[in-house]
C-alpha cells in the first residue's frame, strides 16, 4: 500500500545550503521526507533528500525553525518531536503517551511563535497545551472549547483556536485569558 502525505510544508533548511527550497512530507506511517522544490519540468522521478522516521502514526503537522534548529513535527501518536534533519535525529519530544501531562489523544496542529519561543498545540481534545521547546511537559493548558480542536495560531500575543463546533476563541498569552469567543450559527 502507499503511504499517504498527510502534513506539507515548504521552507528553507540552512542543513541544505545548495538547495532554495525544501519541501516537507509528513506521513500517515510518521516517516518525514525533505524534496528539493524543482522549478524545472525536465526531472521525472526525485529522490528525497531526507527520509526519516519520526513518529508511531500519521504526521499531522511538519513546520521548520531556524531557532530550534530542526523540523517540528505532530503526530497522532500524541507527541510533538523536533529533529533535525542532517543527523536524521530526534532531539526533542514533547508529550507522548509515556507523558501523563500532555495530550493523551490525537495532535491535529500546532503553531510555533519565535518571538515568545512558544509552541501551541491541538487535537482531539478540548485543550489546547503551550510548551516551551526546551521542555518535556506543557508550560499551560487552555480550556474552554466544548468539541475538538483542529487549528491553533499565534498572531503576536494573542492565540486564536479553532473547533469542529466552529467556534473561535482568541486567548491573551500574558494572561492566558480568553479574550473573545465568536463562532458560525
């Protein structure tokens, strides 16, 4: 059977200096490929420039930082792992199931703020966990969505989140206090 993507992001990896731009695969299997972006059409079959396996079920989310100095990824398998590519290692996870203080179902996505050196996560739960990337456990969890979560943002010090019921809640991260709630009816 093909392994299916799940997860797609493009950036720039300093690990790959030759090449402008990466693409980033994550799969249902939570094997993590890096393509080069090809501009021309004479090329019929690439080959990856990483391939590595990362989690114990499907990649939900693949982003890279500069800062971290490696892919994050989440996964269903409950964990969010930072590895750097070049060494094809794993150098941080966050969660897991062996982790009692992080999600204990699915991670849908996460978002990364450099300026507050945070990451945001959601999934099947109703909380959405903050983690500082240096750290095994969450920092905060927020509460207050009624259905699962499927999309979490920073925009400066503020995080917005996003639920199946539809409903938007933008949360103050000094404070961590809901600022406004607002939703489809």
């Amino acid at each position: 059977l093909m392994d299916y993507a799940t997860a797609l992001h493009c950036c720039e990896l300093k690990e790959f200096p030759d090449i402008a731009e990466i693409m980033l695969l994550g799969l249902r299997s939570g094997r993590l490929l890096a393509y080069p972006v090809v501009t021309t059409s004479s090329i019929t079959e690439l080959n990856p420039l990483s391939s590595v396996s990362i989690h114990n079920s499907t990649i939900s989310k693949a982003m890279y930082s500069e800062f971290l100095n490696g892919v994050v990824t989440a996964s269903w398998d409950t964990s969010i792992k930072i590895t750097n590519l070049e060494a094809g290692v794993t150098v941080k996870t966050l969660g897991g199931y062996n982790n009692p203080n992080g999600h204990s179902k699915s991670i849908y996505s996460f978002d990364w703020c450099p300026d507050l050196k945070l990451i945001a996560s959601c999934g099947s739960e109703r909380t959405v966990f903050v983690w500082n990337p240096h750290m095994s456990n969450p920092v905060f969890k927020l509460e207050g969505h009624a259905s699962s979560l499927v999309d979490v943002r920073f925009n400066k010090d503020q995080l917005i989140t996003v639920s199946t019921d539809r409903l938007i809640k933008v949360f103050d991260v000094r404070t961590f206090n809901c600022l406004q709630t607002f939703g489809d009816n």
